[in-house]
C-alpha cells in the first residue's frame, strides 16, 4: 500500500498536522504542531511548507509522534495518477513520453529555531520521475518486473490532419513533447496542402535540457519546420550566440508583428503546452498584448478579429486602438473556436 497507493512526498497540510498532533505523547510535539495550525503560527507554517516537508520528516521532526499504520494510511493523501505529453504522431506504435526528473536543493532549517547558523542544505526528489528514470536507464534498483498502467486521455490538443491553416506552438521544456508528435504528422502528408509552422521553444542551456534537438532540427532542415525560434533562460553566452530570448513570452514579444499577422491575416491555430502558473500565463498576456499592437498599426485588424469599436470612438478617430481587456476576451472566442488550444499542468 506504501508503495503503490499513498503518496509519501506530500508536504502535509493543516488538517493532518491536527490530527498528528493528536498522536505524540510529548507535550512540547504536541503543542508545536498545534502552533503551526494557528493564526499566530502562520509564518513559521510557511517557512515550513517553503522545505516541503514530507510525512516521513515530520515524523523524524517530532519524535514522539507515533500514530499507528491504519491511522498514518488515513492522513496520506492517494497516490494520484501523473499526466505526461504523448511524443508521437497517431499511429506510431509505440507511445514516446518526455518528463523532466524532479530534483532540487534547498536551504532548511528548524522553524522554530531563531539560530543563524543553524540553516542547512537538504535535497528533494519527486515520486514518480526518478522511478521512471530508474526503469528508463534499467537501473537495478528498479523493479525489472514493474507494469505501468497507462490511459489516454481524450482531449481537444491534436493537430487536425492536413491542415492549411498555418500552426503556432509554443512548448518550452517538455512541453514541446506534442509538437514533436505534430511534427511527425505533419512530415507524413502532402507538403503542397499543410500550412506553415513555427515553433518557439524554450529550456535553460542548450548543452543541458535542449530537448528533441536532433529532430527538431532534422524537421526544420526539411521544411517540415518552417521557423524555430529559441530561447535560454539560464546560459547568457548561449543567447548571444545563437540570437536566442530569454523566455517564450519574449520571442514572441519580439516577433510580434509576424505572430500577430499569422493570427489576423492566416487564421493560425495557436498551441500552447507547459506550465499554467508562469508561463501559460504570460505567454496569454504576451499574445493579447501582440494583438493590441498589431490593431494599433493596422486598424482593420479589429473588424478581422470581430471586435467593434471602443465607446469613446469619436467622428475624428472612428476606431480607437484595442483594450487589453478586448483582446483577451479575442483570445477566449479564439479558444471555444479551437483556434486557441492549451494544454497546461500547475
């Protein structure tokens, strides 16, 4: 059941502090999980969930803290199922699927301590991402007999088959992993019938996590790939060198004017796929505010995207730039059109 059914990384919550306060026999554990549940302990609370301690931690943290295993499998949260991008095209075979492991340092220390010295380094690692790794690379340690249980879930983020309409995506990290399917699609039809296709991608080095490099470039040499644009969040030399961004967002800041026109003036179906803290969230400001430049330059851009004229029009300038709020409410009907598709995780 530890293994298979509960998941052990959790960092847990106010709830299960209460109830674990609840099992120690020390008075001092009890009342320090009950300060961390109160309104007064809420800084200490979120220095705590800074660490992500997990249940195991706190165990070790506040040694007299002995709930049975029926009551310690009651607070666990399930293990729940983990979502990753498909890497083929229909019909391939075989299901490709492209994760990053999780792994991370962080600086600790006893929240209830006021020492400054007394901080120090501990490592975290994900659940199911290092299991994986360790099945990818045949690790002995990893189980040789272990099945996965895989499903497919139906959704809307596909590339509609030979398509003219040209395709706009945006995948930085592993969310490039469809685009690498759609790219192999695409090389599977009729050149002369499919649309452009331009691909921003973005990672931290390209000597370290510049994912799908040989294929990508394979496609772009092609013509598969009609344009790809790069960038680099964490190797300066790098995007001097190869004329790279930083982020996603900003590529297409920078090429705003050709995105938008893609948009407007070819009705591109636009992809997105990654994280929705970040960058799905700035890469829709980035694209609302790509629309009001291009309705600033070119005034007939609004009636082309149905939006109608701002109220303080006037008989001297009968169409005012657009809103902000105009062209998100642009990229909404964009989306129930599928004409906007997304595909993100938190």
């Amino acid at each position: 059941i530890l293994t298979w059914a509960t998941d052990l990384v959790a960092t847990p919550k106010k709830q299960t502090l209460r109830a674990l306060a609840e099992c120690c026999t020390a008075a001092t554990d009890r009342e320090r999980l009950l300060f961390l549940t109160s309104r007064q302990g809420a800084s200490v609370f979120d220095e705590l969930r800074r660490q992500a301690p997990n249940a195991v931690d706190l165990l070790h943290a506040f040694e007299s803290c002995k709930p049975s295993v029926a009551r310690l499998l009651e607070l666990l949260p399930p293990l729940a199922p983990r979502a990753y991008s498909i890497c083929n095209a229909p019909g391939a075979g075989l299901w490709r699927i492209a994760f990053n492991v999780v792994e991370y340092a962080l600086e600790a220390a006893d929240p209830f301590s006021a020492a400054e010295d007394a901080r120090v380094s501990i490592e975290r690692r994900g659940l199911c991402t290092p299991w994986l790794e360790m099945l990818a690379r045949g690790s002995a340690s990893a189980d040789a007999a272990a099945r996965i249980l895989v499903a497919r879930r139906a959704g809307h983020f596909h590339l509609p088959p030979a398509t003219s309409q040209p395709i706009i995506m945006v995948g930085p990290g592993t969310g490039v992993a469809p685009f690498v399917g759609f790219l192999q699609q695409r090389a599977k039809e009729d050149a002369a019938t499919i649309g452009s296709s331009w691909l921003f991608f973005g990672c931290r080095s390209p000597s370290r996590d510049h994912l799908f490099r040989a294929e990508l470039d394979e496609h772009l040499a092609s013509g598969v790939l009609t344009r790809l644009s790069l960038c680099f969040s964490r190797d300066a030399a790098a995007r001097d060198a190869m004329d790279a961004d930083v982020y996603v967002q900003d590529a297409m800041l920078r090429h705003w004017e050709s995105v938008a026109e893609m948009i407007v003036e070819q009705d591109a179906l636009v992809f997105v796929c990654g994280d929705a803290k970040g960058m799905g969230r700035d890469v829709n400001d980035a694209l609302a505010d790509i629309l009001c430049r291009y309705a600033a330059k070119h005034p007939g851009a609004m009636a082309k995207l149905g939006v109608e004229p701002t109220a303080n029009a006037t008989d001297s300038d009968p169409l005012q730039p657009m809103t902000k709020v105009q062209a998100l409410q642009v990229l909404v009907r964009l989306s129930a059109e599928k004409r906007y598709m997304r595909d993100l995780w938190a």
